[in-house]
C-alpha cells in the first residue's frame, strides 16, 4: 500500500492510503490468471506460461528467474509450475510453495524469492520466508536447492 497527496478543490492537501500501480497491475494480472486456470482445467500443464513469463524479464532478473526455475525443476519436480500475480511460482495441491518475484515487477533494488506458509521450513518459532537475490553463487544455489526440497517435503 502507498499513501498519495492530492490537491482537493478547496487547495487543501489530501491523502490517501492506495495500492500502487505496480500493485493494481499485479492483482489485475492474478484476475487474468484465474480466468485463464478457469477456462483451461485444474491439471492444465502452466509451465510455458511460466517460461514465457520468464522470457519476457530484463536480463539481471530473468537469469534469476531461469536459475531458480531450474532449481525448483531438479529438487521438487513433484510442484506445479504456474503464475501467481504475474510472478513465476511453484505450488503443492494448487497452493502456492514458491515464488520469485522479479526486482523490476514493484521497482525494487532486488529480486525475491519467497515461500508461503504452505512451505515446510518450520524452525522453532522464528523462520526466514524470504530472500532477497542480486545474484546466484553455487553455493547460493544448493542453499536454495536445500529449501526448496525441505520446503515441497
């Protein structure tokens, strides 16, 4: 949510609470793909959706984008590739798991791949859910690889 200034006809300053452009393009994007999952079956195969998505990323982010595919592919075939608010996402039962979200998609400094509460990574009481990505080491990637197993088990 982001909090605009307008100007009221008395000249007086306004503010409102909203949801920003990036954010209305999002859940606009999510309507679409309802409608789409809708029209095409539960089981309907989304993974050219997903690559296509991909596909149409800036370079930084779609490198990212490709690796974390590739990753999710190798160590949790058993989730479903799809599109969640226009972000590639990899879901258990038809629920979301795994997500990248591209750096560009809400104009941030860093892409971000993140898990949802359907995500087995429970540690005690207090557990990272996100991670902010500007690059992929080996290291990095089996690190992933580890979350991703632990997170589909």
């Amino acid at each position: 949510m982001t909090t605009q200034t307008a100007t009221r006809t008395n000249g007086k300053p306004k503010t409102t609470v909203g949801f920003s452009a990036e954010e209305r393009a999002a859940m606009k994007e999510h309507a679409k793909e309802l409608k789409a999952a809708a029209r095409r079956g539960a089981k309907a195969d989304l993974e050219g959706d997903v690559l296509a998505k991909i596909a149409e990323m800036q370079d930084s982010d779609r490198v990212l984008a490709e690796r974390i595919h590739a990753i999710v592919k190798a160590h949790a075939p058993e989730l479903s590739p799809k599109l969640w608010y226009g972000m590639p996402s990899y879901a258990r039962d038809g629920k979301v798991v795994v997500f990248f979200q591209s750096a560009e998609k809400f104009k941030a400094r860093y892409a971000t791949l993140g898990f949802n509460d359907s995500a087995r990574l429970d540690d005690g009481a207090l557990w990272p859910t996100a991670f902010a990505l500007t690059t992929l080491s080996a290291a990095d990637e089996t690190f992933i690889g580890e979350l991703v197993k632990r997170a589909a088990a």
